[in-house]
C-alpha cells in the first residue's frame, strides 16, 4: 500500500465485506418475512400507524445489524495507535469507512424493500440518522478493551437503545406525526452527520 490511510481502508473494507454482505441478507430475509406476513392478511398494512410503527421496526433492526457488522469489522484500537500516523488519521478512517459501510448497507436495504414490496421507506433521513448512531457505537466501542465479538454485541446493543429513543422521539401514533418528523430533515439532522 502506497500510504497508512489506504491500508487501513483496505483492512476495513476486507473484515467487513463478508459480514456485511451476510447482515444485508439476513436483514432483507426478516423484513420480507416481516412485509410478507403484512400482504398475505397476517396484519393489515394499510392503516397508516402500521405503515409507520413497522418502518420505525425495521430501521431499529437495519442499524442494530449493520452495527454488529461494521463496529466488530472496524478493528482493535490499540493496534492503530502503534501505526506511524497521528491517532486523528487511525480513528477517522475507520469512522469514515464505517459512515460508508451504514450507508450502502441502510440505502440497500430500503431500495430492495421499497422495490420488492412498495413499502415508501424514506431514504436520506434515515440514511443520515443510522450513520450519525452506528458512528456514536463506534466510538463507545472502541472506550471498551474488550474483544471484537464483544464490541460488536455492545455497539449492537448501545445503537438499538438509540433506535428506541428515536421511535419514542417519531410517535409512530399516527401517521400525521410521523410523516413530518421522518421525511423532512432539518439542521440538526445535517450537523449530526457531519
């Protein structure tokens, strides 16, 4: 590799491929099951609070998996910290990465949802939400000196506690409160992703 950055991008993106690829799966097989079950008469899917609350459902479950798989594919702090580059370079690359990685892996996922079953899920609001939480559970993470499979149950974990607190926030209720809180974005949402 021509420079520390790159290696580093590569070393991410070689831990993570596997296991992002196998949660994207994973996480379309649950949500058609989920959307499935709403087409053949199991719930009814047009009433509107249930159009909302099973978005809200599934954004919780997309950001819990992409969490496990980014934050435990992210790699050990303190190898990073021994490369000659300064401890800003080893902790934005992998942040940067990870940002990437929640973003195809969350617009993949709603495109697929979207296309396969009509669900009108919203796409830059919570693209920008779902990086600016599994970034935050990267963080948390790496303040912990425990193993990768145990980083990743615990950003799991930290960002699904995330994932409620934004559903509390969107009061999938009624669809008049939701639609508005979840399809518009606002400054706060930008500067978060930033």
């Amino acid at each position: 590799m021509k420079s520390i950055p790159l290696a580093l991008t590569w070393e991410f993106w070689r831990q993570a491929s596997s296991s992002l690829a196998a949660t994207v799966a994973c996480l379309l097989g649950l949500l058609a099951f989920c959307y499935g079950g709403g087409q053949s008469g199991t719930f009814r899917l047009s009433d509107p609070a249930t159009i909302a609350a099973l978005q809200l459902f599934g954004f919780i479950f997309v950001t819990t998996g992409l969490s496990a798989a980014i934050c435990r594919s992210s790699g050990s702090p303190q190898f990073r910290f021994t490369l000659p580059v300064s401890t800003h370079t080893s902790i934005l690359i992998p942040m940067i990465n990870g940002a990437i990685a929640t973003a195809i892996g969350y617009l993949t996922i709603a495109l697929v949802v979207n296309w396969m079953f009509d669900a009108q899920w919203t796409l830059l609001k919570p693209t920008i939400t779902a990086v600016s939480m599994i970034t935050l559970c990267q963080a948390v993470g790496w303040t912990s000196g425990v193993s990768a499979n145990l980083r990743g149950l615990l950003d799991a974990c930290f960002c699904a506690l995330l994932g409620i607190g934004v559903a509390a926030l969107n009061e999938p209720n009624s669809r008049e409160a939701f639609d508005p809180a979840w399809h518009r974005l606002r400054p706060l949402d930008v500067t978060l992703a930033v």
